[in-house]
C-alpha cells in the first residue's frame, strides 16, 4: 500500500465514521490511530480488524489478519458454501440502507504479512466531506463486519 499525505476531508470522514462505528456496538473497539479508523473484531478466534484508510488517491474499508488459519478458515466457508464474497458484502450493506451498485473486492497478502480483504470506496475526495461519504463508508464498515462475523473462525472457532 503506498504511502500518502491525507487530505483534511479524508480526516473528517474518519471522524464521522468513528462515532456511527463506536454507536453501532459492532466492534471490540472503535478508534482513530495517527490517519486510519482500526476496530477491532470482537470474538474473532485470531486477532483480527477492520479499518477505514487513504491511499492510492482513494478511501478504502478492510479486514486484515497477521493470522493465516483465520483467513483460509474464511476462504474455506466461501468455498464450502459457493457464497461468493462480493454478494455477501452487498447484501449485508443493503440490509443497513446502501442503494447503491455492488463494490468490488480484493483479496491477498499486503507486503507487511497481514492477509487482507479490501475494497474501494467510489467516493471523491471532494466528496468526503459529506453525509452521503459518510454513510457510505459506514455502510461499508459495518457490511464487511456482518458479512465476515459469519464466515471461517470470525465468531470464535473454539468447537473443535
């Protein structure tokens, strides 16, 4: 992921996003470090969380994990079940009032070993500063929380 100077409306949508993360209960916890929004998964069988961050020119919503049986427990639910994964998000954002079309995601290992799964937010940065950003990387957020809570050893993975 490469570095970049984040603009100031990136800083307010963090903020925005922040509280509506914190309010929803959703997370472990729910803070803003340095220019990125990290919660915590709460009850993931491995340490695991979710962020809101700028790069590449865009804001991005992610799952990351350093634990590799955590993610291959995610990727086995899908393969298991067929689900693919891009539905999944979308039908999680629409049960918390996103309209708007399927986004895309990305699956792999970053270069600092943290399995990731990510997604671009089609948002401006002139658009940031809005309600609309704001709800939208909610819904985001709070999807990719929904979608992953269910999958692979995300709620504990202890029944073995």
């Amino acid at each position: 992921m490469t570095s970049a100077i984040v603009p100031p409306p990136f800083t307010q949508l963090l903020h925005a996003v922040c509280a509506r993360a914190q309010a929803a209960g959703a997370f472990q916890s729910a803070r803003i470090e340095g220019s990125r929004l990290i919660c915590e998964a709460k009850d993931s069988a491995a340490p695991a969380f979710y962020s809101l961050s700028f790069f590449d020119g865009r804001a991005w919503v992610m799952l990351q994990t350093a634990d590799r049986w955590l993610s291959q427990s995610i990727e086995q639910d899908l393969v298991h079940t067929g689900d693919k994964l891009d539905e999944l998000i979308e039908e999680e954002m629409i049960e918390l009032g996103y309209r708007g079309a399927r986004l895309a995601f990305e699956h792999f290992r970053s270069p600092d070993k943290l399995f990731t799964f990510r997604t671009a937010l089609p948002v401006s940065i002139a658009e940031m500063e809005g309600h609309n950003a704001a709800e939208l990387a909610s819904h985001a957020l709070l999807g990719y929380e929904a979608c992953f809570r269910r999958l692979g050893d995300m709620e504990g993975g202890d029944d073995e």
